[in-house]
C-alpha cells in the first residue's frame, strides 16, 4: 500500500500555494484595465470585416468592449457593423500577452476629424465631449457594480484632418494638452499615450503632413510615457487607409507599446 499522507510542512506548503493563486486570480478580476480608443477614420477602420478570419472573426468574450449605444460590455467583435478598426488586433494580442486580466475597451472614433476642434478639451469641441460622455458612461457601469478598475491607457490614431486643412503648426502643442487633460481628467498621471503615427497621404503635398508627423515622434521622445510606433510599411486599402491586414498590425502594434512601457496594476505603482 502506498502511504499518501503528508507532513505538517507539506500540507502548509500546498495550503499558501492554494491561497496564493486565488488571490492572484481573484485580484486579476477586480483590477479591470481599460483601454481608451481614440481618433478619425483610420481610428473608425474602413475594412471590411469580411476580411477577418478565425479567430479573428469571431466574437470574443475574453475582451470587452463598451457599446455606447446599448450602454452595455459587449464581446470585442466586428460582427454587425462591418469594418472594423485596430482593437481586433489590439484586444487578442493583449488577451493572448496576458490571459488572467479583465481587459476592456472603450472605443470613440469619427471620420474627417481634427484635433484643433472637434477633440479639442478646451473648447469643448463636440468629439472631445462625445468621447468624455462615452468613458464617463463605461466607468460609471463599473462603478455601479463596485468593481475595482483604473485607466491602463490610450490608443490614439488621428492627425490627417490638422494636416489637409492646415492646421499642422499647432498640433504637437495640441497633441500635449489633450495628454495632460487625459490624465487629469482620471486620475491618471502615469497613463501610457500611445501613438501611431499617420501616414503621408492627407496634407502631403503641402508639407502639412510632415509637420504633424514630425510633432508626434518628437512629442513622444520628448515625454514621459508617450511612445510611437511607425505604420509606413503597412498594407493599404486605398492611398489614406489601411486594409484590414494593416489594421491588424495596428492593433498589434498598439499592444506591443503597452506591453513594452510595463503592464502594472495600481498597488505596483
């Protein structure tokens, strides 16, 4: 007969390991991360979903996603509205980075946008005040079921309409005090600004472009906790907007940036 019992210290031993993984588990689900969309038309996405492969394709339930509309947590899916943006590839290369945490995003986009007045806080310009009702409205669900979450971080493509309409001189100044107000806006002083950078295609021929990229690298190389990433080489749909493979790396991309800044919940801060 084999003799199965265990010492005291055994026992102690497998007991604390027990208690261990439970409370990790068990803080994982309370420490919900939230991740902010912003930006214009490549923001939005303009490929179609039909693009999408599994498990691409399908709706998944370990990401979800603020539907403003319904003011529910919906799975993070591109069925049912036919393009999709970079939070396809965002949400499953973070679920995939860390498959213990409660991932959410809330995504506000709109096509044709810009920075100096429709997102600007100061002014209180209508996209900026539409994006703040739609955090506002996500966290307050939360809040609502007491649930412990804090602001992980922001995606923000967006930049083209400053340039096509000239307005480029002023966006790394811009760009700046929409951080500052983010951040201050949550309580969020060491929330990660990630930003992709937008190709040369609206504003090009004047040099406007150049301009508002030029202002995101030196911003984020000049900040705390801002960073950029390049989508030059990736695919396109038509000259001003990325096919759905493009959109994918986007959204890879973003995660990439935030896994390299440091994935930390607030009691390691």
């Amino acid at each position: 007969m084999i003799d199965i019992r265990l010492d005291r210290f055994t026992l102690l031993a497998v007991w604390g390991m027990l208690v261990s993984a439970n409370f990790m588990m068990s803080a994982d689900r309370k420490n919900i991360k939230i991740y902010l969309l912003g930006g214009q038309s490549n923001m939005v996405g303009q490929a179609d979903a039909v693009n999408l492969v599994p498990p691409l394709s399908e709706p998944y339930a370990g990401v979800k996603v603020w539907n403003n509309l319904s003011g529910t947590w919906m799975p993070l899916s591109a069925n049912g509205r036919g393009r999709f943006g970079p939070e396809i590839g965002f949400g499953h290369a973070m679920a995939k980075a860390f498959p213990f945490a409660d991932i959410r995003l809330v995504k506000y986009a709109s096509n044709g946008t810009a920075l100096y007045d429709d997102w600007d806080p100061e002014t209180k310009g209508p996209e900026y005040v539409a994006f703040m009702k739609a955090v506002h409205s996500a966290l307050a669900d939360l809040a609502a079921d007491g649930l412990d979450f804090e602001i992980a971080g922001m995606l923000w493509l967006q930049g083209e309409s400053d340039a096509l309409e000239g307005m480029a001189e002023s966006y790394q100044e811009r760009l700046w005090r929409f951080i500052r107000h983010l951040r201050t806006e949550f309580s969020a002083d060491g929330m990660p600004f990630i930003i992709a950078r937008i190709r040369d295609h609206f504003g090009g021929e004047t040099g406007q472009a150049k301009i508002v990229r030029d202002a995101q690298v030196e911003l984020a190389e000049s900040a705390e906790r801002i960073e950029w990433f390049d989508t030059d080489d990736l695919s396109l749909l038509d000259p001003g907007h990325y096919d759905a493979d493009g959109l994918i790396e986007v959204g890879n991309r973003f995660a990439q940036k935030i896994i390299d800044l440091g994935y930390k919940s607030k009691s390691e801060k």
